[in-house]
C-alpha cells in the first residue's frame, strides 16, 4: 500500500470523525463535550490526532494537511456536486463513509492538480477506499457518481 493511499485513508478516517460528531452534536453540545472531557474536536485536533495515531513517520504530512484543508474549504460546493450526480440520495442520506469518500475524490477529481494526481488515480484511490471502509455496494456507488462527474467535466487525462 501507497504512502499516498495511506494518506487518503487518514484524511477520508478524519472527515469522518468530525463528519460523525456535527452530524449528531450541535456546536455547542460539542463545545460542552469539549469542557467536560478535555477532548478538542475541532478539525484540526481531529487530524493532528489521526496523523499522530495512523500516520506517525509517514512523511506526508503536508499532503495530508492540504487535502483535508481543502475539501473543509470546498464542502459546500462538494456536496452540491454530490446531490447533482446522484439526485436520488440527498447528502444527509449518502452513509457517513461513502459521503466523506465523495467529497475526497470528488475534490481531487475537481480541484486537485492533474500533474499531480491524474482523474483516473483519483477515482482509483476512492473506489479502494471505499471497498476498505464503505459497505457491499460502496465502490460501485463511488466509481458511479464520480464516473459521472469525470464525464461531465469533459474526461480530462483520459488517454494518459
């Protein structure tokens, strides 16, 4: 396995955990939390953990950083993007897993540099992911919207 595909996993791990927590805390519940056990649960508390326990002597922490970053930066427009290439399932419907992975892909796929991280690896990498973390039908749902997001912004790389 990949330094990159680790990297991934931690990111997609940390989305979900702070996905997890304002999905069924308020922010002043999480604050309250916060008080009472002395837990931080802000995003980056959140990844410095995760990079602490998952990725201690990987060497990507600035990929990691800049991934995880930017996808909070672009959540909104992530999520609508979601909801726009597969209408059937609102984003609070998409599991926790296969919503975070989306917007892992979807953000590599939209606004990642191509040099970089062709589409095509992207795709790849969010497939794995979800096939290592979602449920049965996980990679099929993920390789179907970002497949649809791929086609739709023209299928740069698709030769390469």
């Amino acid at each position: 396995m990949g330094s990159r595909h680790i990297a991934r996993s931690i990111v997609m791990q940390t989305l979900f955990e702070w996905d997890f927590y304002h999905s069924f805390f308020s922010v002043p519940e999480l604050e309250g939390f916060a008080q009472k056990l002395g837990h931080d649960f802000s995003p980056d508390n959140i990844l410095a953990k995760n990079m602490k326990e998952l990725a201690d002597g990987l060497n990507k922490e600035e990929f990691i950083n800049a991934l995880f970053h930017g996808i909070l930066a672009k959540q909104g427009e992530l999520d609508a993007v979601i909801e726009k290439a597969a209408p059937r399932w609102p984003i609070k419907q998409v599991t926790l897993i296969d919503r975070n992975v989306l917007r892992l892909g979807l953000y590599e796929l939209l606004f990642g540099n191509y040099e970089e991280v062709p589409p095509k690896v992207a795709i790849n990498e969010s497939i794995e992911l979800a096939k290592n973390f979602g449920g049965m039908s996980s990679g099929k749902f993920i390789n179907g919207v970002l497949g649809t997001v791929y086609k739709e912004i023209g299928e740069p790389m698709k030769d390469a």
